[in-house]
C-alpha cells in the first residue's frame, strides 16, 4: 500500500483527500503547512505527497527543495485554487512540476 501525505492548511480539502485517497486503496497521512509534513516525513515515508501551492509557515518551493534532498524519490504533486497561469505567472511554479488546480475530479489523480 502506498502512503501518501497531504499538506493543506485547509481543513476540508484534507478531509476531502483523505477520504478520497484512502478509497483508492493508499495510506493518508496529513499535514496542515509545511513545518508540519517535514516533521511528519521522519516517521511516515510517504511515496507521494499533494502540496497546497498556498500555506502558513513555510514556502511551497523551500517544502519541496528540502523534500527532494531528505526524500527524492517521493513524487511530489503541487494543488492549488489559483490557476496554472496565475501561478507561473508569479514564478511558484517551476517547468516539469506536477500541478492540479482545485477543484478537481478524482479522475484526475495519478493512478497508483
């Protein structure tokens, strides 16, 4: 079972995920910033994680820079409200980066 960790500072969206995700047959683990998932990562591996391009406490871009040299081969999906446009339109949004803008169908999630 692959374990995948979910970081968004809104409540909902987490429920929503985990809820999601734990009905496609993963392991949910969730985070509420970014602090939070670095914390997490050294318990729970997690070969996949969603991160809201948008949270408290850390950036988006020093998460996942610190995400690939503690685990690099964990994938790493970026989600945000905002569009893909807006986002590289402000540089968060590196090319070849996996990104999902919410809201989204769970068809649109990678297959296991």
């Amino acid at each position: 079972m692959k374990r995948v960790l979910v970081v968004d500072n809104e409540r909902l969206i987490l429920a929503f995920m985990d809820e999601l995700l734990s009905k496609e047959g993963y392991q949910v683990v969730r985070a509420k910033n970014g602090l939070e998932a670095l914390d997490i990562l050294k318990t729970y591996r997690a070969q996949i994680m969603f991160v809201d391009m948008v949270m408290p406490k850390m950036d988006v871009s020093e998460l996942v820079a610190q995400l690939q040299a503690f685990l690099p081969e964990t994938k790493v999906l970026l989600i945000s409200g905002y569009t893909d446009e807006t986002i590289a339109r402000h540089g968060a949004l590196n090319s070849g980066q996996a990104f999902l803008e919410k809201p989204f169908s769970p068809r649109l999630l990678p297959e296991r």
